[in-house]
C-alpha cells in the first residue's frame, strides 16, 4: 500500500513540476520595450506629442472591452498632449482575434480604424455570441457608411491578415503578459483604475513639457 | 502470463513522459501566445497554421493529453501488472502514430514548414508505437 501511494505521489509531484517548468520556459521573460511607432500604426490624438499611449489589444478580449471607455475617456481629456496607438495582439485563445482585427484594418483603409474599434469593443458580447461574427462586422461598417464590397474583400485579403500578424510578431517580441498591455512612452504601466491612469498620464505629460 | 520486461516498460515511461514535456511546451506556447525557441526556422509557422487547432481544441493540447495518459498507464502497469492496461496501451499507440503521421504530412506537403517540436513528437509516438507492438507480442 505505501509502495503506491509513493508511485502515485512521485507520479502526480512530476507531472506538476514539469509544467511548472515548461511554463517557465515561456512565459518568464521580462518585458522588452515595443517596436518604435512606424508608418503603419493606427494613431490618433496629436501626433506632434511626445507623449505615446500604446496599446496592444484583443477585440475578443473582455478585460480589452472594460478598459476600452476608460481609454476613451483619457484620449477626449488629454488627446491634444498625447498620441495613442492602437496594436492588435490577437490571442490564439480567442477564436475571432484575427477576423475581428482584420475588419477594424479594413474599416481603417476607408479612414475608420477608430470608429469601428469603438464599435468592436462597445458590443463585444453581441458579436461574440452572434452566429457569424463577419456579419455583424459587415453591419457595423454599413453603420459607418463604409464602402462595404471593399471592406469585406479588404476584410478578408492576405495583406490584411499580414497588417494584424506584423503586431502580432511586435507583442510577441516584446513577451508581452496578456491583453491589454498598454505602454506609455515606451514603459509599460498598469494602472488598476481610471483615476491612477489619468494621474500618469498627466504626469508624463506634465514632465514632456 | 508474462510480464512486461523491465527494458519496455521504463522505455514506455521515459518516452510518453519526453512527449508530454514537448507537447505541453507547445500547449503553453499556444494559450500565451508566445514564440517558440527555434532552432530551425518555421516552428512558428506552423505552430499558428490554421490546422494546429481542431474544433477549437489546440492539437497541442491534445498532444499532452495523449503522452499524459500513455504516462500514466504506463506508471499504472508499474505499480499494478493489470494485464488489460497493456492491450489498452497497444491500441492507444496506433492512435498516437496516426496523429503524428498526419501532422508530418501537413508539415511537409501542406505548410511546407518544418517545427522540430512536432517532429519530436513524431519521433516519440513512433517509438511508442513500436512498443505498442511488442507489447502486443508479450500479450499472446
């Protein structure tokens, strides 16, 4: 009887301590600072500022969609000061990651990146559990008076599907933790509310000027 | 009966557990999203391809379940000799080689990438399977 229960024990403390291990192979890293703001960022506010707020989203991402009005709020106060970026990090987890980041590109090639990534994250739970997804992406680009022949080919081509896997490559060089992560001025913060977020928004801010 | 030599049953062990730490590498590179340590290039590629999920399931996932359960009635037959678990085994392994030859083939004729993660795991449930069949031998 000892003599399983020790097998058994041995057995389960293995199992236990090799993806502990393996874990650890992963995901230990510590965080690299992003890739520079390039050409092909989505950006709003001033673009003059020096001031950066990047995020690396996941329009599949609940924690993304709660965040997603207190970003709106940031960028309406301090958008004059700041630029914000905007960068997929589709997780694997998330079965419409790709598709949804590819109709927020799609929607930003007729100059609505930022209207639909509202929309995308607004009504997060309707289109998640929709039946098809890509359907309802198709009514929010009617919604926003796209041109919607060419944002659903654009939705679907390879090229856009590259965009989404070039931000993809950039958060996972950086070894990102999860969704979202957002980095101001090439650090990453992780406020815990809107208030200690505004504080070090402004902060930076006031310490630019 | 005769019992498993001592030879087949710690190869049964050693090598379902070689294949349960590759497979959850890959599991845990997938829910992270993570890239890969390659050493030859392409295991990415293959690692996101579009066929390293089934209904939704990472085969990866799959993959550290299959060496886990292989692991365990392995370990089981260690502590109890109960002579069903060895024909459960023999059978399970053929499911295991099936898989991988699948994915060898998607590797090499459909992704054109080659992931030395799946390769090893190609190598591994190969061997199981081997030892599958003679486990079957010992059997009759």
């Amino acid at each position: 009887m000892g003599k399983k229960i020790f097998i058994w024990a041995s057995t389960v403390i293995v199992i236990i301590a090799s993806i502990y291990l393996m874990g650890n192979l992963v995901g230990g890293g510590p965080v690299a600072s992003p890739s520079e703001v390039s050409a092909d960022d989505w950006k709003a506010g001033n673009l003059e500022a020096s001031v950066v707020l990047l995020e690396y989203g996941d329009f599949q991402c609940p924690a993304c969609a709660s965040r997603h009005p207190m970003v709106k709020n940031l960028l309406a106060e301090f958008g004059d000061h700041m630029t914000y970026i905007y960068r997929h990090f589709p997780l694997s987890i998330h079965n419409f990651a790709n598709i949804s980041a590819a109709a927020a590109e799609a929607a930003g090639k007729q100059g609505q990146f930022f209207e639909m990534q509202d929309l995308l994250y607004t009504n997060q739970t309707t289109w998640v559990n929709s039946v098809v997804p890509e359907d309802m992406f198709v009514s929010y680009a009617t919604d926003l008076g796209l041109n919607v022949s060419q944002f659903v080919q654009d939705m679907n081509s390879s090229d856009t599907a590259a965009l989404v896997r070039e931000d993809l490559k950039s958060a996972n060089k950086a070894n990102l933790p999860g969704t979202p992560t957002f980095f101001l001025s090439g650090e990453m913060i992780r406020p815990g509310s809107e208030g200690a977020f505004r504080t070090l928004i402004r902060n930076a801010i006031e310490a630019a000027s | 009966m005769k019992q498993l030599p001592k030879w087949l049953l710690w190869g049964l062990i050693i090598v379902s557990f070689i294949g349960f730490l590759d497979a959850t590498y890959l599991t845990i590179l997938h829910y992270t999203g993570a890239d890969a340590l390659c050493a030859i290039g392409g295991c990415n590629e293959v690692l996101t391809s579009e066929y390293s999920i089934i209904f939704g399931i990472p085969m990866a996932l799959l993959g550290a379940i299959y060496y886990l359960s292989v692991f365990l009635l392995s370990v089981f037959y260690y502590e109890s000799r109960n002579a069903k678990v060895l024909k459960i085994l023999s059978l399970y392994t053929i499911a295991g080689l099936l898989a991988s030859a699948y994915f060898v083939y998607l590797q090499l004729f459909v992704i054109g990438k080659i992931c030395q993660y799946c390769m090893l795991s190609a190598t591994t449930s190969t061997i199981l399977f081997i030892f599958g069949r003679y486990i079957k031998s010992y059997k009759s």
